[in-house]
C-alpha cells in the first residue's frame, strides 16, 4: 500500500523539480516536506535527508530514488514527490538517471510503515517495467497518472477494472481535506502557498494549474508577499493572509488569490 504517495497526489505535493542536480533536487523536496503543517518548526529535514545521503546511497535503479528523512519523534508517514523531465545523476555507476524521487518523512512511529511503502514500490516497479521508462513521459499530469496506476497496482495487482480502481482510491484518501477553493457570486478564489528563504527558489503551492502556472514564472510575487502586499497575475490579485518562519530563515507564506470570473459565451 502506498497511502503517504497517494496522500500527496491529494494534497499536491507532485513537482516538476527545476534543479538537475542532486543536492539542488533534494534540498527542493526537503524545503517542501518543511512547510507540511504537521511537520513542527525547527525538524530539520532538509540537514537531515542531506546527512543520510552522505552515507547511504537511496537510488532504487530504474530512474527511482527514495530518500528520506528519519526523526525521533512520533507523527505522521509524509512524503513529496519531485518528477525530473532530464534526470538527475545520482553518482551511481552504470545506473540511469533518476528521474523521479519520492522523498519520506519518517517519524518513528512510521519506520514499519515507511519499510512497506518502499518495499511495495520497489515490487511494483520490478514487476512492471513499462514504469521504468518515466523519461517518456511528457508531462508532469502523466507522471501522476503513472503514480495512481502504481499505487492501484501495489494495492490489487493487474486487475484492469479502472472504476474499480478509483473506487479504491478515493477509499483511502477520504477525509483529507482539499485546498481551500472557493466559488462566490462572480468571483473565484484559490488558495496559495509560497515557501521562500535565502538561497533557494521560491517554492508555489496550489492546486489551480493555470495560477501554478502563472506565479511559479513570475519573479516579483515571492518579495511582494515577504512586504505584505497584495500583487497582480493578470486577472489575479493575490493577497497574504500570514506567514510562519522555519529554522534556516525560510519562511511559509499563506496567501489567497481572487479573481473576478469572466463571463460565458
């Protein structure tokens, strides 16, 4: 069972990761893992996933790897996921490059599970090779629906019944919450997330494609929000609501963005 993985497809921790290399990829994931809410101030997963992987290698070959952070105290099994479109050399001879990382926060009340989760995707993996080859895939929506089908396969084998699978899906993930997204007479409103610090890139959270889209190229949004002022995206008018400092002076700014809707043809 894959239920961390499946839990952050819901809660849209799936990114297209913007570094080819390995630290500049791994400290990405571990800045986004920092900003889950139920993760406590001060962890320090980043310094964490970058010491384990001192000392241990966590490729698991065919262009996978699953880093992780361990921390001694009890919580809950996290992970996000980072798809590389050019992967990322993980300095293991002869292996290929990995072009998809699922990076777990482990707690200790979690290892057991944490070792079933890898051991499974390990299994789906080496019994389904077409799932090796994540280099095809185009986009970041088609590695998702990669991830679906391996969870599906991980928790009922090849059995083909696509409604049968979803039924499943939504199983598992009922009761978590989806973002904030709300619709109001003429008005649409999203939620929006936006982890920021010195020396690395902002990183923009919301499970609206085009304002992913949109604040994630736009280099004057992060410091706008930092000075605690509202900014334009075309018709978005995004505004703070608050902002919670991390360890390492990064800081997770809670924001909405509110647009007037266009009428219809």
């Amino acid at each position: 069972m894959l239920k961390s993985i499946l839990d952050a497809l819901q809660r849209g921790r799936l990114v297209e990761l913007p570094h080819t290399d390995k630290q500049g990829a791994l400290q990405f994931l571990a800045t986004l893992l920092e900003a889950i809410p139920s993760i406590p101030p001060g962890t320090g997963v980043v310094e964490a996933v970058m010491e384990h992987e001192r000392v241990s290698i966590t490729s698991l070959g065919s262009g996978w790897a699953c880093p992780h952070a361990r921390v001694n105290f009890d919580g809950d099994l996290s992970c996000a996921i980072g798809w590389s479109p050019g992967g990322i050399d993980y300095g293991i001879p002869g292996e290929p490059l990995v072009h998809m990382i699922v990076m777990f926060f482990v707690p200790d009340n979690q290892r057991n599970n944490y070792l079933k989760e890898v051991s499974s995707l390990a299994r789906v993996l080496k019994s389904n090779p077409r799932y090796q080859s994540i280099e095809a895939f185009p986009d970041l929506n088609t590695a998702r629906n990669n991830l679906l089908d391996l969870a599906h396969l991980a928790m009922n084998g090849d059995a083909p019944n696509a409604r049968a699978r979803m039924i499943r899906l939504e199983a598992l993930t009922k009761g978590v919450q989806p973002v904030e997204r709300l619709q109001l007479e003429g008005m649409e409103a999203d939620s929006l997330t936006i982890v920021a610090g010195p020396g690395i890139e902002p990183i923009v959270l919301t499970q609206n494609q085009e304002l992913s889209t949109l604040a994630g190229s736009d280099t004057g949004l992060a410091a706008a929000i930092a000075n605690g002022k509202r900014y334009r995206l075309e018709d978005w008018q995004v505004v703070p609501k608050g902002s919670t400092a991390y360890v390492g002076e990064r800081v997770v700014y809670d924001c909405i963005a509110i647009r007037v809707m266009r009428p219809q043809a």
